[in-house]
C-alpha cells in the first residue's frame, strides 16, 4: 500500500458538475475537510473554484485518505451519472495491492483532485466501508471527452 506524505495543510478544490463559476466561489475549504454541518456537498463543492476536466482524465488516479496521512484508498475506475442525474465516481476500494478491492460510487462533490491524485474530503474510510458495492443499474456511463466541473488542488510542499 501506498503512502503519499505530505505536510501542512492543502487548498483543495471539489469537483463540481457544470454550470458554477469561479466568480460565485466566496472561499475555498481546506483539503480534508468535509462540509461544515449544515452545508450540501453541492455547496461545498461550489466554494473550490472548479474547473472543466475530461472524465477520461480521472480514469486511474489514485484515491487518497484525506490529509494527513493520505494513505491510498483505491482508484478510480469510471464516471458515472445516476437516475438523479448525480455524478459519482466509481472507485476500486479497498483491498490489498488491488487485490479485494470493491467497487463503490462516490459523489464527485464529495472530492477533489491533488496533483495526479483524487482524495476524498466528505467521507471517512469508516464511512466508505459502509458504502454499498456499485451496481451498474440505473446508472449511465459518461463518456470519455464529457466535459465535468474539476478544481485544481495545489500540494502544500
């Protein structure tokens, strides 16, 4: 398993769906940080500055526990839109050297990208365990050059 040390605190940005602005962000949250009690992902995730990225550009990336260990968690695996029409990124969880692993949905709000990495800011790895095994049903692949709402972390060191 992987580790990824890093010190101090991160500025990350949340992933959003299209449609915020730079200009409506009032201040972003911290990397690691979940939302504070009262405020949606949504609104959260509008506060990080989010930028358009490719879905097939988080295809792979590592998924990390939120600072400060940022131990490795699983990685991304597709994207995924569901019958709500939320977007969620399906993440190998768990297991050894991939090896175990799981498929879970994770809301695209509830993470932001660091560096060439993903790391999950609303969700504990206590509260991912619980998390349901994916199932494709009702749920509809984005395709690879769909454009997604992405901020950009800046690592600390």
């Amino acid at each position: 398993m992987r580790t990824v040390s890093r010190s101090g605190s991160t500025v990350a940005i949340a992933l959003l769906l299209a449609g915020g602005s730079a200009a409506q962000a009032q201040s972003p949250l911290p990397g690691g940080m979940p939302p504070p009690p009262g405020m949606s992902l949504d609104r959260s995730a509008a506060m990080r500055f989010p930028q358009p990225v490719q879905v097939g550009a988080l295809l792979a990336r590592d998924v990390l526990q939120p600072v400060p260990s940022q131990r490795v968690l699983g990685t991304v695996r597709s994207v995924i839109s569901d019958q709500m029409g939320t977007i969620e990124a399906v993440v190998a969880y768990g297991g050894f050297l991939g090896f175990g692993a799981r498929p879970i949905a994770v809301p695209i709000d509830a993470m932001v990208l660091l560096g060439q990495d993903m790391e999950i800011v609303a969700y504990t790895p206590e509260a991912l365990n619980h998390f349901p095994t994916f199932s494709a049903a009702g749920t509809t692949p984005l395709p690879l050059n769909a454009v997604i709402r992405v901020g950009l972390a800046k690592p600390s060191h």
